[in-house]
C-alpha cells in the first residue's frame, strides 16, 4: 500500500510538470535572432577572480616567506615546521571529516520509511522538504567546516607532536611513579593532546548523528517517552562507548596530570591527590571501561537498563570519589595536620622547582655585613672600587644623541646597553650602544618613497663610554665614538660600521646594485669640514633578491606599495631588507625559543654584531612552581618601554639554551646551542638538525661579550624569594620570605629595581667578574615591607675569551644571605637617606631652582668593605629641547652614613673618614690631584669663599626672582632666573677647586672615623 501510494503521488508531480508549463508558457520577451542574455554567468566569474586573487595574496606571502628562509640559510626551518603543521592539520581534518560524515550518512540511511502521522512529522516533513534541495551539499559541508576547525585547532599544536617524536630522556626521574621527567614534558602533553581531540571529534560527530536521527524521525519524542529505532540506538550505543573509552584514558592521564597541578599552595600532587585524586583516578578510568563494554552489549542484545544504571553510576562515583572523597581528607585530615602531611611533598616542590628554574647549584654564603664605615675598608674591594659604574645607561640616551647623533635622521635607543671591553690591557665596564636610522626625522619636503626606501637604508657606527668615568663638565668620556668612526674598539678598517639590520630600523630597505652602478644610498656625513654627504651601496648578502619582475609583483604586494613594482630605484641586483630586528629573525628561525627582551650590540671579530639570549621553557615539569613571564620580568625598565616585555605565558622550566648572533649589516643569524645538555633543546635539534651549531664554535671575540640573560635572572630571582628556603617547614610556615625591593629612583609604587651588570668581586672571589646583581628585602604584603637587606644575588657573566671554550664559573649563581639582626639598610632605605640629608637636599634643591631637572641615576647595590655600598650618579638637566643630563654629582651611603661629592673619590672618602682605602680613578675630573699619603693638602680660604658667596647669591635670587613673579614682573623674574644659573655655575666651579680631605698615612685600628653626612665639612 505504501508503495502504490508513493508511485501514485509520483504519476500525478510529474503529469503536472508536465502539462503546467505547456499551458502556461509565455512569450519569450527575446527578439528573434538576439542571442538570449547570460547574465548568471556574472555571479560564478566574479567568485572565480576573487577566489583567485585571495589565493594569489596567499601566494605572495607564502613564497616571499621561502625567499626569506632560503636566502637566511634557514630554509630546513620553514620545511619542516609547514609540513609539521600540514600533515597535522590533514590528519585533523580527515578524523573530523570522517567521524561527522559516516555519523551523518549513517543516522540518513536509517532513517524509517515512513512513521505516524502527527503534527510533530509534519514539522519533521516541512524542515526536511527545506534540506532536500541542499541535503547532499550539507552532508559534505559540514563535515568539511568541522574538519577545518579541528585542522586547524590540531596544526597549533606542532611542538607538541614534534617534540613527542623526538624526544630526549632527562636522566631523572619522578618521586611519584618513577618516570623521567621527559615523559611529562614530551608524552603526556602529546597524549593529552590526542586524547582530548578524540573526544571533541567522538562528541561533535555524536550531536551530528543524533541531530540528523531526529530530523529523519529515527529518534522521537512522545507523550510516552522517546522512540527510538533500533539503528538509532545500535549508533548511539557506539557513540557513547568510543566516548567513554575515552573518558577512561583521560582519566588515567590525569593520574600524572596531577604532578603538574598548580592549584594549592605548592605545586604537584600533595598528600590529598597521592592519597585520595590519583586512586580515584584509576578507579574512575576503570569504571569507565567498563560502562564501554556495557554500551557495546546493549547495541547487540538490545537492552538498555545495565548502562543507564552503569553510567549513573559512573556519575555519581566521579561526584563522590572525584570531587566528595578528596574533599572530605584534605578538610577533616589534612588541614588539622597539614605540616606534617605535607612535609614529604614541600620537600618534593622545593627540590623539582629548583632543579626546574636552575637553581638547585646556586652557591649560599653567610655574609655578616657591618653598618661601621671604617677608614679604609675598601682596600681588599680596589679592583670594584676602581670600576664602578656611574654611568646611568637608561638617563644618558640625550647626552649620546646630542653628543654623537649628528644628523636628524641618526638615533640612539632610549635605554643603552652595558658591556665590558679590554681597555690598555685592563677590563672596562663599557656602555654601548649603535647609531641607528631614523628615517622619520628626514624633512618632510624628502619623505617620498625613494628617500624612505632606497636612500636612506642603514645606520652607522658603535658610540662606547666608560662607565666608571666621565669629562670635566660631566659628559660620557668615549671609549669609541665620531664619523668616521674611531676609538679603542676599532675604526672603519677594521670592523664594519654599517647598521642595516637594528632594533629599529625601517620596515623594509631595497639596496644592491650591478657592479659600477652610481651609488645611490646615504651613508654619513664626511669627516672633513665642507665635504658633502658620502654615498654607498650595500656589498652583502642580506635579503631576497627583488631584480625580477615576478619578484617585485610579490614584494609590492606583500608591502603593498606600488613604488616597489615601478620604481627605477629596483635593479636587477637589487635585495630586500625586512624583519630586521634581531629579537625578530632569531624568533623566526627558532620558533621553539622564547627569546629575551633584552639584546645588545658588540664588536666582535670585525663586525657589529647583536647578541640575543633564547630559552627553551615548558609548563610540565611535575612538582615545579610555576610563574608568569611577563609578571616575573617586569620592572622598572618593562613598565616605561625601553626593554621589551615577554610574552604572558606560564612557565615551570626554563633554560638559556640558545645564544644566537644577528651581524648588522647583513643580517645573518647564527644559533650556538650554549645548555647543550638541554633535553628540550636537544630534541629540538634532532627537528632541524643543521640550524644550531654547537657553542664550541662559537670565537673566542663573541664568547667574551656573552652575558648572563637579564629575563633568565629576574624569573630566577623572583623565584629565590621564597625558594632560598630548602627546609620544608620553614617553607610552610613562610616565616623567611623575600622580595625584590621596588626602584626608588622612580615615581611609580610597586614597580620592582631591575638588576644591573656590574664588574664586581665577590667575597669568594680572587678578582672581579661581569656580574648581573640584584638585592632582596622582607616580603612585600599589601605595598610595605621593611627596607632592610636579607641577600644580594650575583650571576658570573664571564665566559671566557677563547673559541669554544666555556669558563667553568659561568653562569655561577652565587646568594648572600644578611642576618637579619644586623639591620642593613635596603635601596629604599638608602635613597630616602640621600633625599632627607639636609646638606644633600639643600644642595639638590638649588640646583633644581635654576630652571633644571635634577635625575638620580640607577641606585647600585655592592658588597664591599665587609658590608653594603650604595652608590647613586646624580645628572644636572636643564630645560630646552638641545638640553641632556650632565653627571655633576655621587651620593653613596654605607650603614647610616652618607657621602657627597662631585666625584666618587671624592664622596667614598667623606663615607670613611678621608680615606676609602681605594681609588675610583675618577678624581681627575674636577682637576684634583689627588695628595701623596701621610700628608694634608693646602685649604683653598679663596675657593671656600667663593662657594658661600656664590650660594649668597643664588639665595638672593631665589628670593627675588619669586617676588618678581608674585608680582607678575616676569622680565624681572626671567632676569633674575638668569643671575641664579650663573650663581650655581659659580658654586659648582667653586667647589671642583676644594681638594678632597687627605687620607690618613697610618690609620690606628682602634679608631674608626665616621662618614661626614655632607659635602659641608669638605668645603
């Protein structure tokens, strides 16, 4: 009957599209002879050429993308890594569009012939009479959008996957169930990963299936329940088993998740998930299986009561055992007793998070720092003394650009760098920085492409100071510096000046040109008075060749500009600069590596070279605290830009594995695998195999100008506040926790003092080495804490100076711990010292009432003569547009005690009592000679003169000039500001001329003078 009925509704559709259009036909509107119009073709051309120009786009970012790679020398990078995400994504795809396709075609073809009529089917009817027209193009489509979003979910995940496959052992195993740490950090994030995908694939196909079930009436609500047939049952059954299946090996995967947990108070699995989450785990994982087998048994036997009931069970013993049981033993056993249960585990968190974070050899030594400043306890620190650092490297920026940028279009960053170079056979502690294009400082009648582009492409030379010293009127004293370029580090003919490749240089160069072909780019300015600008033309091979016509078609659109594409300014020998930022290139070649924020330029083997610090780090580590990058980084240099903060992302292992060298002129990056006993790093190299060269080939130039990486140290550090503690119930009660102190010299609250390189001796050490320091106060609760010092941290950055050789003491993370009974002032402590001094304040106050900005430099933390050494430059800068900071003063303080002067000689001698027991070597720069020992220099009566009167009259002027304005007399006050300068320069020549006190020629050990807290007592 139902057949009879279907071939009769059949007969009567067809007889009626038959005779409906014969009896209702119109005229054709269509002249004879025209052809007919073809206007849907426009709709499938117009597609088509969009089509094809989105996928030349695609194209032209794809192949610029190889030229890139190929011309580097990295190509084996970008191979392995697309393909990586390819056939990842391909294989994505394909479980995804095959689980939703056969669920959709599956639930389709069993679908009933025919069901009760009710209103409900006449919906049913209606909606599938809609799909009809479109059914098989959404039973492909969707399965293929689907399959795009898992393609491409699972592709961002290659590291993962890669990293499984090529895994390297740790050596070490885990306390818990004894497996190497590699399993944690390469097989169960991969394990995790498949799992997880198989279960969104298991449940998206399922929803597509029961979906599609439903539409065809296979399952149906009714007043008695839901119907179900029995082929919609036979699907779901399998469905659910496939799922639970899964469940079960997701569960079991969260027994060793649970050493990587960071919910409680310390990180990895406490004595709740040993005892009470991972048991749950495996019963759950069980449970799980066999509720599967359950499912499997109804879709043959039919019958569904066994797993309903299975799978409430299932549910309630996953409420009960997962979530109710660990509960009840972490608050009615764990919490009364909680040190003594958790003791084992502390252990366990402590000893991993240290061995995680490379802290497990650090070196701790008592140091019993004294507050007495004694007459010449600086003696066994001379070789520090002699080199402490007073140039400020984030204040002197101005002063090197104002001193050294000679054309607009040069430019300094904002925050140089500090390095250390061999100086007359002695190491000098250098601040470095390179003079870079600023092609957006051109004149705005000159800022067509041409100039952008072609003319003005690079930057040159290296401009070094000393850090330790500087010019009479307190400017950088230059170790390298001028155009040309000259000084100690080199000149034009041994090393290349030319900076093509910066931290800012513009966004893409073109340069190159055939052999003979006039010069076309800006170079410098000449040496020589009235010589006009030198012209260039870059000889390297720093970018893809854009000589083609093919070529600059790409290139135009991925830069969009049509200039590159017309231009006479592209030749055939022509080569495109881009991605030229070092951070940026080594960050592509390297896409495993999260690199520093932090590099620096060096002058190493006849080249500028830049120096980029990389880390392999991982989320895995079980046991391992873990900690936000970009929090535990930022600072005082983060917050105000001139660092670049790194990215927001978790860590629980981190290693400085790759140091890698980026050449200035043309771009080329080497990758030297410095931890070559890296597991994470050595499964990395078995991915790209060619990319990184072992550090034994790094030259002895480059290895003496590697430092401790800045972003390394401070996660390091910001870990020491609380992992110092080895003792696990110390550690629970945190009774003995750290904090890094917050800068002083800033306005900003809560902004943590950065670390500082400094050459500097350490009490364990027979000479100074390039260090990296930073200081630890009290625990900061609620924005306060005690400003005293609890420990000073120092990393040895001296590798050494021969090729492929590593010093030993590299990298040698060495603590001093500070009683805290001895009272040790801390930065913030010291600096309110300086700023509350009267003779201090009042000096400064003047200064800044001559229309200038007083800046106090970076506050330096030593260890020398057997207690605490702070040391503060403090920069002159007046108003105007041309002004930069001048160093014009040294604050030190030492215990309670605080020194003054227009040199660091000069001050450490005030600090204790007229003899330091050390020479900073700067006293010749206000002229002092400085006196013979034993005897007492001649009291300048004129020169003591001077400098009251002058102060007499800068008072004077103060007063008048605010009277002046009070009245609204402002020529009066703007004369009168100008009597208050020329009185200051007054008392500062006044002062150069008083000789420092004399040191004592045999001091008696039993008397220990006291620091004059001024400048006062001297003049």
């Amino acid at each position: 009957m139902p057949d009879v009925n279907r071939t009769h509704a059949s007969h009567v559709n067809l007889t009626t599209s038959y005779e409906v259009p014969s009896l209702s036909r119109p005229t054709s509107p269509i002249p004879p002879g025209r052809p007919p119009s073809r206007r849907g073709a426009l709709t499938p051309t117009l597609i088509v050429v969009a089509i094809a120009v989105v996928g030349f786009i695609f194209f032209a970012n794809v192949w610029t993308d190889v030229l890139w790679y190929r011309q580097l020398g990295y190509f084996e990078v970008f191979v392995t890594e697309n393909l990586s995400r390819i056939g990842i994504f391909l294989a994505g795809f394909a479980l995804m569009f095959v689980a939703v396709f056969f669920a959709i075609r599956v639930a389709y073809h069993a679908r009933p012939v025919y069901a009760p009529d009710s209103e409900m089917r006449d919906n049913l009817n209606r909606y599938q009479a809609q799909l009809e027209p479109v059914r098989r193009v959404v039973m492909v489509g969707l399965p293929i959008l689907f399959g795009l979003f898992a393609g491409s979910a699972a592709a961002s995940q290659w590291q993962k996957v890669l990293l499984f496959f090529n895994q390297e052992p740790f050596g070490q195993s885990d306390p818990e169930f004894g497996l190497d740490i590699s399993f944690y950090l390469m097989t169960l994030p991969f394990l995790g990963l498949v799992t997880g995908f198989l279960i969104s694939v298991v449940v998206v196909a399922g929803i597509a299936g029961i979906l599609t079930h439903y539409l065809y009436g296979s399952i149906r609500l009714m007043e008695r329940g839901v119907f179900t047939s029995r082929a919609a049952q036979i699907h779901l059954a399998v469905t659910g088993a496939a799922f639970l299946i899964l469940l079960g090996a997701n569960f079991w995967l969260d027994r060793y998740a649970a050493l990587q947990g960071n919910g409680g108070r310390w990180a990895g699995a406490l004595y709740t998930d040993v005892n009470a989450v991972i048991p749950t785990k495996a019963i759950l994982a069980v449970a799980a299986g066999l509720v599967a087998i359950l499912f499997i048994v109804a879709a043959v036997i039919g019958r569904w009561r066994l797993p309903v009931i299975g799978t409430a069970m299932l549910i309630i013993t996953s409420i009960l055992a997962g979530g109710v049981y660990p509960w009840v033993i972490q608050q009615f056993q764990v919490r009364p007793s909680e040190q003594t249960l958790e003791k084992d585990f502390i252990q366990r968190n402590i000893e991993m998070t240290r061995a995680a974070y490379g802290l497990d050899q650090i070196q701790v030594d008592r140091y019993d720092a004294t507050n007495t400043a004694s007459t010449g306890a600086l003696a066994p620190d001379a070789q520090t003394t002699a080199n402490i650092r007073l140039l400020d490297p984030n204040l002197i920026s101005d002063a090197f650009s104002q001193l050294e940028q000679y054309r607009p279009y040069y430019q300094f960053p904002e925050a140089l760098n500090v390095d250390r170079y061999e100086v007359d056979g002695k190491i000098q502690d250098t601040v470095i920085a390179v003079r870079e294009l600023n092609p957006a400082n051109v004149a705005t009648n000159q800022q067509g492409w041409l100039n952008q582009h072609v003319v003005y492409t690079h930057g040159y030379g290296v401009v070094a100071a000393k850090g330790n010293k500087f010019t009479v009127d307190g400017k950088p004293e230059f170790l390298q510096s001028g155009i040309p370029s000259t000084g100690v580090l080199g000149d034009d003919s041994t090393y290349e000046p030319r900076i093509y490749f910066g931290e800012d240089s513009p966004e893409y160069s073109i340069v190159g040109a055939p052999s003979g072909s006039p010069h076309r780019e800006q170079d410098r300015p000449s040496g020589k008075e009235g010589d006009g600008e030198t012209q260039y033309t870059f000889t390297g091979n720093g970018g893809p060749n854009v000589g083609s016509f093919f070529n600059k078609v790409l290139y135009s659109i991925k830069f969009q500009s049509s200039d590159l594409l017309l231009s006479d300014g592209v030749n055939a020998e022509s080569q495109i600069l881009y991605d030229r930022s070092p951070r940026d290139r080594v960050e592509k070649v390297a896409p495993y590596l999260t690199v520093d924020g932090n590099s620096y330029p060096a002058v190493v083997d006849g080249r500028v070279k830049w120096i980029v610090d990389g880390y392999t780090t991982s989320q895995y580590y079980p046991y391992s605290q873990q900690e936000q990058l970009s929090a535990a980084t930022a600072d005082s240099q983060t917050t105000s830009g001139r660092t670049v903060a790194l990215p927001n992302s978790s860590v629980n292992y981190i290693r400085n594995s790759v140091k890698a060298t980026v050449d200035a002129y043309d771009g080329s990056v080497t990758l030297y695998a410095w931890d070559d006993q890296d597991p994470v790093l050595k499964a990395w190299q078995k991915v790209f195999p060619t990319s990184v060269k072992p550090y034994s080939e790094m030259s002895g130039d480059v290895m003496s100008h590697v430092r401790y990486p800045e972003d390394l140290f401070k996660v390091q550090r910001e870990l020491l506040g609380r992992y110092h503690v080895t003792e696990p119930v110390s550690f629970y009660k945190s009774d003995e926790v750290w904090s890094v102190p917050n800068d002083p010299t800033v306005d900003t609250e809560g902004i943590k003092q950065p670390p500082f390189y400094m050459s500097l001796q350490m009490p364990d050490q027979e000479k100074p080495a390039f260090q990296l320091t930073s200081s630890f106060i009290p625990q900061i609760v609620n924005g306060t804490a005690r400003n005293v010092l609890y420990g000073f941290l120092a990393a040895d950055s001296d590798a050494g100076n021969e090729k492929g050789v590593k010093a030993d003491s590299y990298g040698k993370l060495r603590l001093l711990q500070i009683p805290p009974e001895t009272q040790v002032p801390g930065p913030g402590q010291a600096q309110n010292k300086f700023n509350s001094d009267p003779t201090v304040s009042q000096a400064l106050n003047l200064l800044r009432q001559g229309a200038s900005e007083v800046l106090n430099g970076n506050l330096l933390t030593l260890p020398v003569g057997g207690g605490i050494l702070y040391v503060q430059p403090v920069y002159l800068k007046s108003t105007g547009e041309t002004s930069y900071p001048t160093l014009q003063r040294v604050l030190v303080a030492f215990g309670d005690k605080v020194g003054f002067a227009p040199t660091l000689d000069g001050a450490l001698k005030q600090l204790f009592g007229g003899d330091s027991g050390a020479a900073a070597g700067d006293s010749g720069n206000t002229g002092q000679t400085p006196p013979a020992p034993g005897t007492t220099p001649p009291v300048s009566a004129g020169a003591q003169a001077d400098l009251k009167a002058a102060l007499d009259e800068a008072n004077a002027a103060i007063k008048a000039g605010q009277a002046a304005l009070a009245a609204g007399d402002f020529a009066a006050y703007g004369e009168e500001q100008k009597k208050l300068a020329a009185a200051l320069q007054k008392a500062i020549d006044a002062e150069g001329k008083i000789p420092a006190p004399a040191p004592e020629a045999t001091p008696s050990p039993e008397a220990t003078p006291t620091a004059t807290p001024s400048p006062a007592a001297s003049n």
